[in-house]
C-alpha cells in the first residue's frame, strides 16, 4: 500500500517532453491560422451602442451613472507650474545659504550669558590649551585675578558663608 501512495496509474512515454516543443511547432506551421476570425460587426454599431445603453437601462429603471473623461492637460500649462516651481526651489536655497546684511558678527552682539550656557552644555569640544591659543593678551589680563585680592582669609570666609555642607570645612 505505501508503494503506491504517490503512483497515480498514469505513464508518459520516455522521451516524450524532450521533442514536445518541436512537434507543436511543427504542427502549428501545418494548419494555416483563418484570415479573419467570423466575427463581423454592423456599420456604424459603435457610433450609437452608448445611446442604446442609456435607453435600454432607463426603461429598465437602470441607474447609470455616465462620467465625462477629463480633457488632458495641455503641456504648456505642465511647463509652466514646473518653470514656477523651480524658480521659487533656487529662490529657497539661494536665501537660506546666501547671509543678507553686513554678514559679521561680533563678540559685542553675542549676549556673555549665551556663550557661557554654550560652554557648561559642553558643546564646544575644546581643551584649555585650543582656548588660550584664540585669546590674545588684554584677554588674558582681564581672565587674571590678582593674588592679592583673595586672601585665605577671605576665602575661608566666603567658603563658611556660602557652603551648605560643612563636611569640607571639617578637612
């Protein structure tokens, strides 16, 4: 019983689909194909068949719905919305990269509460050593603090004053 469970009793001869294409082939140039295919149609039939639809679905209480083609678009008018589309893209771009005005801007315009917060968000990647090298020397004048002027007294002073935790000064 399981010998035959995929056997289904039908044989092929051997060799049977090796030369099946050229004797289709052979046949097909055999039989002549018919000049026209019997079918013929009334003159004039396609002229008045949408008519004939239209009358025959009224009295039948038919509901057709005839929708009108839409005319195609003149290529002109293609032309043009893409000619006004491209200007106003170069128009885009040429605005957001060209800078109006005088184009500097000087450390006088830039608020220093910006460029600190800038700085403490660690959004400039620059060690100490790139900074001091963009300083030129009044800059460095202003950074440096007389030594005089913070004593220790003064600064353990301000450090008891202004510290919330006291372990710090305990060390």
């Amino acid at each position: 019983m399981e010998e035959n469970k995929n056997k289904s009793g039908f044989t092929v001869p051997e060799g049977y689909f090796e030369a099946l294409d050229a004797r289709v082939l052979a046949k097909l140039k055999e039989v002549p194909l018919p000049e026209n295919n019997g079918f013929t149609v009334p003159e004039g039939y396609f002229d008045a068949v949408e008519d004939t639809i239209l009358k025959t679905s009224k009295t039948a209480g038919w509901e057709v719905h005839v929708t009108k083609t839409p005319k195609q678009q003149n290529s002109t008018n293609k032309s043009i919305w893409y000619s006004i589309a491209g200007i106003a893209a170069v128009l885009a771009v040429v605005f957001t990269l060209y800078p109006f005005g005088n184009g500097t801007v000087s450390l006088e315009d830039i608020n220093s509460t910006s460029i600190s917060a800038y700085l403490e968000e660690g959004s400039l990647e620059l060690t100490p050593d790139e900074i001091a090298t963009y300083l030129n020397d009044e800059d460095f004048d202003a950074l440096m603090v007389a030594s005089e002027e913070i004593s220790e007294e003064n600064l353990s002073e301000y450090l008891y004053n202004n510290l919330d935790d006291n372990s710090l000064l305990i060390e």
